[in-house]
C-alpha cells in the first residue's frame, strides 16, 4: 500500500472516531445534565426536609451523662432518684 493509501485509510479512522466521539460527548450531555438537575433537586429537597438530622440535637447533642454512665446506675436515673 501507497502512503496516500495509508494516509485516507487513517484519516477516513480519524475522522469516524471524531464523530463518534462528539456523538458520545453530545449523548452524554443531553442525558447528564437532566439527571444532573434531578439529583441537584433531590439533594435541595432533602436538605430542606431535614434529611438525616431533622433536629438541632441531632447536630449538638446536649451535654449529659454517657449511655455508659446511665447503664451503671450513675445518670440522673438511679435506682434511689426512681423509687
């Protein structure tokens, strides 16, 4: 084969590639940025409801004896405070 030949052959490849890959780019684009915006909306949507911490205690949780503590007996709990 010529190096003209080569040459097409490789630029007719090129260019094939060229336009598949601007037709990915362009698929891509149409899809993403709808999800993108969905995802976006979601997330708002979420965060405005309260999402995982609904409440400011969820956050700062106030200051207290430790689970710990009120399993031994020692929060303010005791058997002598409840009976």
């Amino acid at each position: 084969m010529s190096r003209k030949v080569v040459g097409a052959v490789f630029g007719a490849l090129l260019a094939a590639l060229s336009a598949l890959e601007a037709t990915a780019l362009l698929a891509v684009f149409n899809y993403a940025w709808p999800l993108a915006l969905i995802v976006a909306g979601g997330a708002l949507l979420w965060r405005a409801v309260g999402g995982r911490r609904s409440s400011p205690s969820a956050r700062y949780p106030t200051p207290g004896p430790s689970s710990r503590a009120s399993a031994r007996g020692e929060g303010p709990h005791t058997e002598e405070e409840l009976s």
